[in-house]
C-alpha cells in the first residue's frame, strides 16, 4: 500500500505486513528465481531481486514496521482529536447548559402581572413544594436622565473645563461620591457646540452616556444619562470657566441635584422598592437574586399586587433528564465505536484496548462510586449504567421521585454545597486530583478568629472654609502601593464636603486605581478631619501620607495604615486570608476550598460547610481534565503521538525511517555492485554447468 508520513490510511489501523513489498519466504524467492526473466535469460538469475533479498536480510522488517507506527500513530491523533472534539462538544452543549439549575429546578414560576416582573426559583432556594407569594412594585429602578434647553446647531457653550461626578445626593441636598471611579473632568474649547460635548462626554468612557436630540425646528437639546441605576449613580455636574473669553455661559452647566435653567432631570436616579408578603425590599438594581427563594427581575409597578405561583414542572424536567440520557449515550457511541475490536476506517477501532478508553471508563464509574458514598446515586433519578457504560432512563420512576422531593434531579446532579450560615459562603472548590488542589467531599468545621477591616486614614482637623494657594495645593500619598498626586486649583475654596469630594473623585478616577479596580471612599468628619477608607478589606489596602500639607490636615506623622486580613481555621488548620477570602492551603481534605467571609460573621463560633459534588460537576471536572491538561491522559496520549512524528527530534518514527532508508540505500548499492558481474558472466554462460561455476565456484578456472 501506498505511505506517506502523514498519511492515516483512511482513519484505519494498518497490520504488521502493510508495507511489506517482497517475498521473504525462501521456497518462494527460488520461486521468483525460477520465474524470472532478468538477466541470465536462459537460467532465470535476477539481481535485482537478490539485492533486495540481501538488503532485506540486513534490515529486516525496521522500514516497513516504522511506516506502519508511523501510519498507526496519524490514525491515533485523529481518533484521539475525534474524541476531545465529542467530550467537549459534550461539556459544553451538555454539562454546562443542564449546570444552570434553572434547567434541572423541580418548579415553573407564573406571575399574573408580566408587566411589572419575572421570576424564577433561586439556585439552592430551599423550596420543596408549590408556594405562592404577593409582590408589590411601588417603585423601579432607573438610571437619572438630564436634558437641556434647545440650542442652535452652532451655538457655542462657552470655554472651560466640566467635571461630572456620580454618586447620591441626602436630603439635605448634599452630593457623596460613590467611590467607584466614575465621572471625569473634560475641556471644553471655545467652538464646542452641544454636538462636539455628547462627543466628547461619550469618548471620556465615565459612566455616564450623552445623546443630542433634534428638535422639529432644527434645534438641538443635549440629553445625558448613568449607565447605571440606582439612587448612588445621580449625577453631579461642575463647571470652571476660562475667564479670558468675554462671553461665557459654560457655568449654566453645573448641576447640583435640582432643576436650573439648564438642566432638567426628566428621570430621577431612583432604587427599586417593592415588598414581597408584605416585607418591604429596596436595591439599587431591577434585577435581584435570592430574595425569598426568587430571582426577580423588576419592569414596572404593581397598581395591585401581583400573585407568584411556583408550581412543579414535571414534563420540562423529564424531557431535560432524557436530553442528557442521550447525549450521555452519544458520547457512549463515539468511545464504542473507537475501542471497537474491530479496526475499520474513520478511527473505527483506532483506540481498542488503551489507555485512554479504559481511564474514561474508570473515571466514570468511580464518580458513580462517590455519588453512592454521599447516599446518592443515578437510580434515585430513575438512571442506571449498564456495563457497557450506556445509560437508560426510566421516566416513571423519576415522575414518583418528584413527588416525594421536587429538588431531586439538583440534588443528584448538581453540587449541594452548604454553609450553616449567611456570613460564610463557597466561592471555589478545589477539582483537579492530580497535579493540584482537591477538595475531597464532606463537612468541615470553620471558625472566624478575625475578621478583615479596610485601611483607614484620619487626617487633621482643619478650619473651614480652606482656600487653596501655591503652598498647600498638592496632597502627595501611597495609595493601596499606588503613587497619588492630588493637584489642587489654587484661589478655590472649599468647604468640608467639597474637599472631601474633591479628594475623593481625584483618586478614585487615578488610572492606576481605575485599573485595579481599587477605590476610596473620602468623608469629612464633625471634628474638621477627613476619614479615608479602601472601597476593600486586606492587607492589600493602605494609606501612606508622603508630604507635609498641614492646612489640609496630611501630615508624615501620620502613622501608615494597613487593612486587615479575614483570619481562622479549616477543618482545624490555619487557612490563608486575603481580603475577605479565606483559603485552605495547608489541609489534606479541603486543600483548594477558598471561603467568602462577610462582616457579620461571629468570631469564635464554630461553624460547618458541606461539600458535596453532583454527578454534572464531577463528568465535568474529570473529562476536563482529560482533554485539557497536559497529563490528562487524552491530552497527553496526543501530545505523546505528536512526539513520535517530530522531524525535529532523533529519536522521533520519522528520524529513525529516514535513518533506515538512508541504510537501506547504501546496502543496495553495495549489493549490486557485488552481482552485476555475475549477472554479466551468466548471460555467457553456455551450460547448467557453467551457471554454477559462475555462481558457486567462482575461482574455479576454465580447462
């Protein structure tokens, strides 16, 4: 058959004889002997095949052995990529989608009023049968929209420079920062029209978006807007006008929270307020999670209360279970068919008797084996394995199970992580058994013996209000490792709370700061002081006053500021904080689980988590594995194959064929120099007698 080195032979693994050209067997060659018309004519003497004969009995079977490996091994990475393409293809249409408990939640959620919401049952809501509730929306979140008056197309706004801030106003009208970093100063050059200033709020990327509406004279109205909602993304608006241009009308742009001649605020930036059974919620957000066991997602008010039912859904979750059944036994069909007994082309049989089908096999039974271990199993389902590894499904024995616990198919196939309080939370189990962190399936105690804290700076006090000159316009502090200049504009004054918003809004928009997602949170104290405060809890946060400005109150003296680090125990060994998290390193059994603690917990009191893995995450975590680290075995398999097909490496099939080639071609040469000359003698020989002279006596003379 024909060879080619990166040739796969149609997906069909070759045999040991593939490539084989000649005839090995003697009876045969003397055969071929007698066949042949080569020279010699009359007593059947071909070279040309004794070379081969010769050169064969040298190499043996090395080329066409190595063109077959070479051959077996394309055929392999082919059938090995097949698979990786089906497990994955699996993961991600399969495991991934059925993850999302929304597909595997044992009830259907109805509102009578779509109008004003939709709802689904929570992730782990503790709901075991059909509830209703009674939802009251008296308020939606939305996002503050200004507009202004109407300006011609060409008119000018003036000269200066606009500094927008978000954050909330009190009721006493007082603005606060909300420390996110959004807002930023713009210029604005004597030609700006109100078109050029949506352009120029759109490109400075603050939070906040600007439109210009036409109006039906041909007029044009500035319209800006958060890009969030909530009642801490209302906007603030400063202006500071460049006095050298005669005419300037740029400061009828500030805005301070009230309607001027300016701006009107035609949306107010606004929380979402509703009550569920007549507990009242309010979130900065229209789209909440868990909150009595819904996720709800806020369109409008309620003019009387809107009924939720939860009621089972046993058909969609019946149907979900047979998708997976399937695609399950899919997978099942693609591994049959490459471990086949029998090779066949297309990869059919490619993988027969390795490693890599028996470790799949392996890995799934063993996750069936941990299921049992927890006191769950696939039959509770109504699944079972048969040994074959296929899947069947019995859709009665599911529609009895869902009776007695709706949760079921979640507490089968999905994780059922617990904590025996709020204030401590998982935020990452550890799931790679070989070559990482693992945390094995059980309970296990926790005990808070710290909690974290952010870093926090008292400044001076300072008599107000505090003008801004040459000698003390420029704060220099080390924020969270971070260089902060803070530039002062001399000849202004500020009261408190302008200096703390000031302060505030030039760190929280440092690009340094932006880019780590860091914040600060400034606010003027009753004693004159300003108090600092990292958005963050941890020792990652810190303060550090680099020059004297002690009419603002910053001094060196000040002693640098750290946070603090969530400190306690997992499973009875000390764990690794950063920040809020707290992360077991040094423990066996739970090395890899990383813990969320929240300010509420309660030092010293014990408490426990629960890990326990569904079926879905551990397919997922096993077949990932596999395909996508490098000593996963499939992954490894192909990388090991791809190796032996390197031209680069010596020791590769490829190298060795084109050495025993090289071999191969010197040994013929060297071969028909040897029976050239015998091949002459014999087409002059006359006689048996003389061919054998020729051939076995060829030092006999002539008499």
């Amino acid at each position: 058959m024909n060879f080619s080195v990166s040739g796969n032979n149609n997906g069909q693994i070759v045999g040991k004889d593939a490539y084989y050209s000649t005839k090995t067997d003697r009876n045969e060659v003397a055969g071929e002997i007698l066949k042949s018309q080569g020279g010699g004519k009359k007593y059947g003497f071909d070279s040309g095949l004794l070379v081969q004969m010769s050169v064969q009995q040298q190499m043996g079977g090395t080329i066409p052995e190595l063109k077959q490996n070479i051959t077996n091994a394309n055929v392999k990475i082919g059938a090995l990529t097949s698979l990786t393409s089906t497990m994955n293809s699996f993961l991600l249409q399969t495991v991934d989608k059925l993850s999302d408990s929304s597909f595997l939640s044992g009830f259907d959620v109805n509102i009578s009023d779509k109008l004003a919401a939709s709802a689904t049952v929570s992730e782990g809501a503790n709901i075991t049968k059909a509830t209703q509730y009674s939802l009251n929306v008296t308020q939606v979140a939305s996002a503050q929209t200004l507009t202004t008056g109407e300006y011609d197309p060409s008119q000018h706004i003036g000269k200066g420079s606009m500094e927008f801030s978000l954050g909330s106003y009190d009721s006493a009208g007082r603005f606060s920062d909300n420390w996110e970093g959004g807002g930023g100063l713009i210029k604005v050059d004597e030609t700006d029209t109100v078109s050029s200033l949506a352009d120029k709020i759109n490109d400075a990327n603050m939070g906040i978006t600007a439109t210009v509406i036409t109006t039906p004279s041909n007029k044009q109205r500035l319209a800006i807007y958060s890009n969030k909602t909530g009642a801490d993304h209302a906007i603030n608006i400063k202006t500071t006008k460049d006095s050298s241009l005669p005419t300037n009308n740029i400061d009828s742009f500030n805005y301070n929270g009230t309607n001027t001649a300016t701006f009107t605020e035609k949306v107010g930036a606004e929380n979402s307020k509703f009550s569920i059974n007549g507990i009242d919620f309010e979130y900065t957000s229209n789209d909440i999670k868990d909150v009595m066991g819904l996720d709800l997602k806020i369109t409008g008010k309620t003019t009387i209360p809107a009924a939720i039912s939860v009621s089972q859904d046993t058909n969609t979750l019946i149907g979900n279970v047979q998708f997976f059944v399937d695609n399950f036994n899919g997978l099942m069909d693609v591994t049959s068919f490459l471990g086949n007994p029998s090779s066949g082309e297309k990869f059919q049989g490619s993988l027969h008797d390795s490693k890599v089908i028996k470790d799949l096999k392996q890995s799934l039974s063993d996750i069936n084996f941990e299921l049992s271990k927890n006191g769950s199993s696939l039959t509770q389902i109504g699944i079972k394995t048969d040994e074959k590894g296929y899947l069947s499904f019995d859709r009665n024995k599911l529609e009895v199970a869902l009776k007695v616990n709706p949760q079921i198919i979640n507490d089968v196939l999905l994780n059922k992580n617990h904590s025996t309080t709020h204030s401590i939370s998982i935020k990452e189990i550890g799931n790679t058994k070989t070559g990482g962190y693992y945390t094995q399936n059980g309970k296990y105690d926790v005990e808070i013996t710290e909690k974290s804290a952010p870093a926090k700076l008292h400044t001076g006090s300072v008599k107000y209000p505090v003008s801004i000159n040459a000698a003390n316009s420029s704060i220099k502090m080390t924020i969270n490792g971070i260089k902060v200049d803070i530039k002062m504009q001399e000849g202004k004054t500020y009261d408190a709370d302008q200096l703390a918003l000031e302060i505030s809004n030039q760190i929280n928009r440092n690009d340094k700061m932006k880019s780590k997602d860091d914040g600060v949170i400034v606010k003027s104290q009753a004693d004159g002081s300003l108090e600092l405060t990292s958005s963050k809890n941890g020792s990652k946060y810190s303060f550090e006053v680099n020059e004297d400005n002690k009419s603002l109150g910053f001094t060196t003296t000040i002693t640098k500021n750290i946070g603090t680090d969530v400190a306690g125990k997992i499973n009875g060994v000390h764990a690794l904080g950063d920040g809020d998290t707290l992360s077991s390193m040094f423990d066996k059994s739970t090395k890899g689980l990383v813990l969320n603690i929240n300010s509420n917990v309660q030092i010293g009191k014990p408490e426990t988590i629960t890990i326990q893995r569904g079926y879905l995450t551990s397919i997922k975590n096993s077949m990932s594995y596999m395909i996508n680290n490098d000593k996963g075995v499939v992954k490894a398999a192909i990388k090991d194959y791809e190796k032996s097909l390197d031209t680069n490496s010596l020791d590769s099939l490829v190298s060795k064929l084109d050495a025993a080639e090289d071999k191969s071609d010197k040994l013929s040469k060297q071969y028909w120099g040897k029976y050239s000359h015998v091949e002459s003698a014999l087409s002059r020989s006359s006689s048996i007698q003389d061919m054998l002279d020729v051939m076995y006596f060829p030092d006999k003379k002539d008499k």
